[in-house]
C-alpha cells in the first residue's frame, strides 16, 4: 500500500450500510492518520481520524469500475458501512478481524493520490484527496467548506477514464480558450440531466474543473470554472473571457480574462473510477498563427457538439 499521512476528506454522514459515489464529496472535512486496507473479499476498510479527534473505521465494497451512460440503468455505486462492520454483519469489532491483502500498487499514476492497494484479484483500489469545491473565477475562499480536502475511493481494472484536452483561440482570436473530450472505453461521459446551477441529477453526469495558473487573478493555480460534460458526446469547451460574479460572491465586480501559463482540468471518474486530470500550456504570440490547426482538431474532437460550436 501507499500511503501518505496528510489532510483528507471522506464523506460518512451515518452508521448504516449506505450506497454512494467515489466522485462526489463527503461529510467528514479534513481528516488525518488514513489507512486502507483490502481483503480478499472485495472489500476495503478505510481508517481515518476527524478533526473532532473521533476515529472512524468505514468498509466500502460493491462496485467497481463503470457502466456506459443508460437513461435506464443505473450507474454502478459502493456500498458504505461507516461502522467498521455493523451495518454490514451487525459486527462492530469486525475490523478487527479484517485480514488485509493489499498488495504494493504498481497501476497508473493518478494525481492527488493518497494511498493505493493492489487486491488478490489484480483490481486496484485508490484514494485521492481534492480541493473540488473551491470558488470559481478566482476568488479567494471566503467560506470554510471552499478549501475543504475531499476523500475519493475508486476500485478499478483495466484503462483508466480518457480526459482529452486542447487550446485554442475563439470568438476570431480575441480570447484563448480550452476544448476536449471525456470518455470511459470509447464510450462518452455524460449524464441525462442537471439543475440550473450546473449540477448532475443522475450518477452519470460529470462535472470538469478549469483551473488557470499565474493569471490575472494571481499567482499560483485558482480556479475558474466549473462545467458540465455535453450529454450524447462527454464534450466541453470553455473561453478565458471576462465574467460577471455569481450571486452571492463578496464581489459583483466585473473580473477579468485571466487566461493563464497553464490551464488544468480536474474531473471525478465515471461509476467508481479514479479522479483523472490533464493540463496544457496557454497560448502566447507566437501561437497567434495556429488558429486553423487548432480549428482542425476541434472539427474532430467536438463533431456533434452544438453547444460549443460557437467557440471554434
């Protein structure tokens, strides 16, 4: 197993045996002293410490990689036992008697990786800590739960989710801009639904995080935005432009393109697959005359995508 002591977060709201997601965030805020351990079973036991200083034991099993989007069947889910093994076998101690088999974890690099096993079957199980909630267009955190770690478990084999992403120059190379691609074995990513402010209303929909480095809002990386991949081709596009805040934010000031050296896309994995990550330099003058190679590869990636047309 590798492991790493540092801040977490793990989302365990009850003592019961309770179906949930690796992608999205949990309850427990910035936990410490994490282990994970596998059993021959299909069975991972998670141990941390909460910030209150209680100590948690969680057992997670029952899914592992993911479906293809299906308006009809749902993705797949972990089953979560929060208790040690109560919720699951009416054992409380049953940790105890948990024999761990993790194996040294020779898979994939994956960003954000906290600790990782090799289980007796060959199928990997991983967790990832992420700062995913943090505000957008720069802002500095102003709430606490914005600068909250995220614990994300995955269990898979074979190929990891494919997070293609490219630059380019749109609204007739006044603004630089990023595009791509998301998709889980050929297949797109994508949900069949989301609520006004953008968020998925079933388990297949995905949200991507842009973040833009040594920009106009400052040095270092500061998030930008937070978008949906487009339903029936798992595409996204998005335009370093200037924006107005959203309701709510400390500032309703216009803030500025902030287009960066870099840009970075963070997004959650399919069904219970790994958080995955890509990054591109931004452009500079002397990218000005690449306009129609970008334009070519966006005509391939984006084919079918109207949303985005307009940033070609």
């Amino acid at each position: 197993m590798r492991l790493l002591l540092v801040l977490l977060v793990a989302l365990f709201s009850a003592v019961a045996v309770v179906p949930a997601t690796a992608s999205e965030p949990l309850q427990d805020a910035n936990v410490t002293l994490l282990s994970l351990k596998v059993n021959g079973k299909g069975e991972a036991l998670l141990t941390y410490r909460r910030a209150d200083g209680r100590l948690r034991r969680v057992l997670a099993w029952g899914a592992i990689n993911a479906r293809a989007p299906s308006a009809d069947v749902p993705q797949v889910r972990f089953r979560w036992d929060y208790a040690g093994g109560w919720g699951k076998y009416r054992n409380g101690k049953y940790w105890r008697s948990f024999t761990n088999r993790c194996r040294p974890y020779d898979g994939p690099p994956l960003p954000m990786l906290v600790a990782a096993c090799k289980a007796p079957d060959g199928t990997y199980w991983t967790v990832q800590a992420w700062q995913r909630r943090l505000p957008l267009l720069g802002f500095d955190p102003w709430l606490p739960h914005h600068t909250n770690w995220e614990f994300h478990v995955a269990h898979f084999s074979g190929e990891l989710p494919r997070l293609e992403l490219y630059p380019n120059w749109t609204y007739d190379g006044r603004w630089q801009g990023v595009f791509g691609r998301y998709s889980y074995l050929g297949q797109p990513v994508f949900g069949y639904g989301s609520t006004a402010k953008g968020v998925p209303k079933d388990r297949y929909g995905r949200n991507l995080y842009i973040d833009t480095l040594n920009s106009a809002y400052g040095a270092g990386w500061r998030r930008e935005s937070g978008i949906l991949t487009h339903r029936g081709t798992g595409t996204f596009c998005h335009s370093f432009v200037p924006q107005r805040p959203f309701a709510g934010y400390p500032s309703q000031q216009m803030r500025p393109a902030a287009a960066g050296e870099r840009h970075r896309v963070t997004v959650g994995g399919p069904g219970v697959t790994p958080v995955v990550q890509a990054e591109v330099a931004g452009l500079t003058e002397a990218d000005q005359g690449r306009d129609g190679e970008f334009n070519s590869v966006f005509d391939q990636v984006m084919a079918g995508d109207r949303i985005c047309a307009g940033e070609r």
